[in-house]
C-alpha cells in the first residue's frame, strides 16, 4: 500500500511504500537537479556538426520587435526541434519543460540559471507566424544539409518517392475527405535517399492525386543536386500512384533512370501471358494441380477462394507431430519469372519499357508492372535490388509519422501545419545522424529515442563546470559513448 504526505508548500512530500523487502521505502521528489533527457547533448553536437538550426535561422524572418524579444529564433528552433525528438511532440509540453536542465543546456543555458525556456504560447504564435517564402527555403534546406554533409561526391544517388495519410480531427485548412484512405485528412509527400535521409516533406491538401506535386519536388532536387554535383547520376523509384507520363519525360530529359510501379492493364497482360502460363506449368511440375488459367494468364475468383481456402486447411490441421507443418506452408512454395516487352500507351510520347514480375503460388499468378527508362539486362536485379528497394521508404515514413509524431498538424492554418511538418522532419535528422553516429542504422527512431536519449542523468552545477552523471549501470553505454564521440 502506498500512503503520500504533501509539505507545508503545497507540494508532494513523501510517499511511503510497502514492498515486503523487510524495510520501510519512502520516496520523495528531491533529487535536486534531475533530467530524464540524457541525450540531449548527442541531439545537440548533432545539429552543431550540420548547422541545422543555425541555417534553419536564416530562413526565418522575425517581425518581432527586437527590443522586446526574450527567446531568440535560434532557441525556438532549437527548443521545438530537441523536444520533439525527446517525444515531447505537443507544444503544450513546453511548460512543464521550460524549467529542465538539460533542455536548458541544450539551448546554452545554465541548468541553475534564472532563465526559462519559451511557454506554450509563445511557440504557438511563432509557428503561426512562418510565411511562404520561409517554407520553400526550408524544403530548399533539407536538400543543402544532404549535399553539405557530403565530404565526397557522390557516384549515384537513390531518391524514394511517396505518399502517406495524414488524419485530421478538426477543420484545419485545406483537410479533405480523401477517397483511397477513407478519411478527412492530409496527404503529406515525402522523398528520401537511399540512406533515409529526408530531401522534401511537403505537406499537401486532403483530396490530393497520388502524384499531384510529384515531378515538381523532384525536379527542384534535382536541380540543386546537379548545381552541387554536376552530371551525377540519380536514379527514382516511386510506386504506381505516381506513373505519370509528366514524370517519365522529366526523367528521361533529364538523364534520371527511374523504376515506377505500374498498373495492369489489358494490354500488359497480354504481352505477359505466355510468362504466367510457364510459371504455372512450372509450378504444377511440383506435383501440384492448380486450376486453368484463363486468357491473358488470369485467375478465376473460385479457384483463388478455393486455393486459399485449401491452403488455410493444410496450416490449421497441422500438428506438432507432423513436423510443425503450418511452418512450411508459411515459406510457401513460389515461382518466379520475369520478362520484359515495349508499351506504347495512347498519351505516351514514345514506347517504353516494361518489366513484367510472375508469382506463381497456390493462389494463382501474381503479376506486377515496372516501367523504366533502364538499358539494363539483367531483370531480376532491376526488380528486386532497384524498384524493390523503395518499399524502404514506407519504414523511413513510419519513423517520423508513428515515433516522431510527424501527424500532430493540428493548427488551423495551413501553413502553419506545414511549418510543423518541417520541424519535425529536422528532428528525425537529427536523430538520424545520433542513430548512424551510434552504429545503430537498422534501429527505429523510437529505438534510438529510448536508448540514447531517455537517459536519466543528474545534473549537479559547480563554480568551474557542469557534472553530468549518467547511471552507472545504463545498458547502452557503449553506443552511447561512441555516438558522442563520433559527433
């Protein structure tokens, strides 16, 4: 049982708890100087090895009156960015904040110092306050810090185009009801390299085509890219909501070889007809007997249900004693073939190439499109080490839309949200640089976060310098060490 006494100040005083250990424990909340943001530190030789902030800074105009400011621009970024990377994604968690430690040293403060850390309100007015021209030359910054922390030029760069459903819960400007996700919402563009690194969040509005803005965000990359690196050469691999012919001529005008999901159409499946019905004469050499394809390799909606339904009998009357067989069934057995022909749709300015993918299982074929302006040969390593490797970029958005809190576009102006958009796209950066600095490359941001910066930490403050004492038995010492020392 747990009995609390509150002190003469109205504070919490005391609280003493029964833990069957043979002695009383009592708790109080007077550890002096104590944070639960260890890691602000990294996130700050972070933004100091790439001057994040600092050029974020110069994009802003601030129409304050200089005689009357007490935060600058500078420790606004800052303050909003480092606590949204801490998790503390709402600006209403400025106030319990504003009195922290080591956020207070994040932004060069002393951690005993008079000085507090901006409130609630005053962020709020800030990030309603961002115009236009700011936010382009935010997205222009995005693509500056990636070429800027390049030592080497670079023989090819990978972009990854795509699109996710941002829900919103009021009447924020420009939210509408979208059709393929079923919800008011906003549908946010993002493009990243090969690496993970972001080069555009653009916000967009709900009812947005799944390509609207596309070919705009990667022609303004691409020129910054070639003003820095001349000639380099870039490849782009998207999926099918952003086949184009807008796309594909920019593309091949300007020397960029992209990998595009397409979808099926009638004339595809004609041309990849020949290609399922081998796969499935393969695939019944097994000592399989799957049903009849039909014409132009499809597969009828009975037999799909009845192999489907065959297969979902073999896994659940499955036993132990037969060798654990619902696991065979899980690496169900697959062929696999490609092939390649030329397409000339009616709005296309010339032919273009297509790879065609067949998946022959028990249910049937499975085929998918690619279109691309590549003269390679080999079409199993154009499909699944080039085009495949885009699904990446669904993980990368999960990153900063479930662990970041990228969605939290709640303000009523429109581009106040997109400001926000931005902010946290600078903190998932930032964590991206501790996370590599760290030797953690396959970890989640939400990994990086627990580990590396939710570190307690006791602050004690002396005439000559701060001590930092971190727990002596953290677990993550050591990646905690090599990320200071690689920053």
């Amino acid at each position: 049982m747990t009995q609390c006494k509150s002190n003469g100040n109205g504070k919490q005083g005391s609280m003493h708890l029964e833990l069957g250990l043979g002695k009383p424990v009592e708790a109080r909340f007077d550890g002096d100087c104590i944070s639960s943001d260890g890691g602000l530190t990294l996130l700050r030789k972070a933004d100091d090895r790439l001057e994040l902030t600092k050029l974020a800074t110069w994009c802003i105009r601030d129409a304050r009156r200089p005689d009357l400011v007490k935060h600058k621009l500078e420790n606004l970024l800052k303050q909003r960015i480092y606590a949204i990377a801490a998790g503390y994604e709402d600006c209403n968690d400025a106030a319990k904040l504003s009195r922290d430690g080591m956020h207070k040293m994040a932004l060069g403060f002393l951690p005993k110092s008079d000085h507090h850390l901006a409130s609630q309100p005053t962020l709020s007015r800030w990030e309603n306050s961002v115009d236009e021209v700011a936010l382009k030359a935010l997205q222009k910054l995005l693509v500056h810090t990636y070429i800027r922390r390049h030592k080497k030029r670079p023989k090819l760069i990978k972009l990854a185009m795509d699109t996710t459903c941002d829900k919103v819960y009021g009447y924020q400007q420009l939210s509408f009801y979208n059709g393929f996700y079923e919800e008011y919402c906003f549908t946010p563009l993002f493009i990243f390299d090969d690496d993970g690194f972001p080069l555009a969040a653009l916000l967009r509005q709900g009812n947005a085509g799944s390509a609207e803005f596309g070919t705009k965000m990667v022609k303004e990359i691409v020129k910054e890219l070639r003003l820095a690196w001349s000639g380099v050469a870039v490849e782009l691999t998207a999926d099918a909501g952003f086949c184009t012919p807008e796309l594909y001529e920019y593309c091949e005008a300007n020397a960029v070889t992209y990998f595009i999901g397409i979808k099926s159409n009638a004339g595809f499946q004609y041309h990849s007809e020949e290609t399922v019905r081998a796969c499935k004469v393969a695939f019944d050499e097994f000592g399989f007997e799957t049903a009849a394809v039909q014409k132009y390799g499809h597969y009828s909606a009975d037999a799909r249900k009845l192999a489907w339904r065959q297969k979902e009998e073999r896994i659940r009357f499955s036993s132990k004693e037969e060798g654990r067989l619902q696991e065979h069934f899980e690496d169900e057995l697959l062929v696999r073939k490609f092939m390649e022909f030329e397409y000339h749709a009616r709005e296309w300015s010339r032919p273009r190439k297509i790879i065609a993918r067949c998946d022959y299982t028990l249910m049937g074929p499975d085929v998918r499109y690619v279109i691309t302006n590549s003269q390679g040969t080999n079409l199993k390593r154009l499909y699944e080490e080039k085009y495949c490797r885009r699904a990446r970029c669904e993980n990368w958005i999960k990153d900063l839309k479930t662990y970041l809190k990228s969605d939290r576009t709640s303000c009523q102006e429109f581009s106040a949200n997109q400001f926000r958009l931005l902010l946290h796209t600078f903190a998932y950066i930032l964590m991206w640089e501790v996370r590599n600095s760290a030797g953690l490359q396959t970890a989640t941001m939400q990994t990086v976060q627990l580990h590396l910066i939710k570190v307690a930490v006791l602050i004690r403050e002396t005439a000559r310098r701060v001590w930092l004492h971190l727990a002596s038995d953290f677990p993550w010492q050591k990646e905690y060490v090599r990320a200071s020392q690689h920053l």
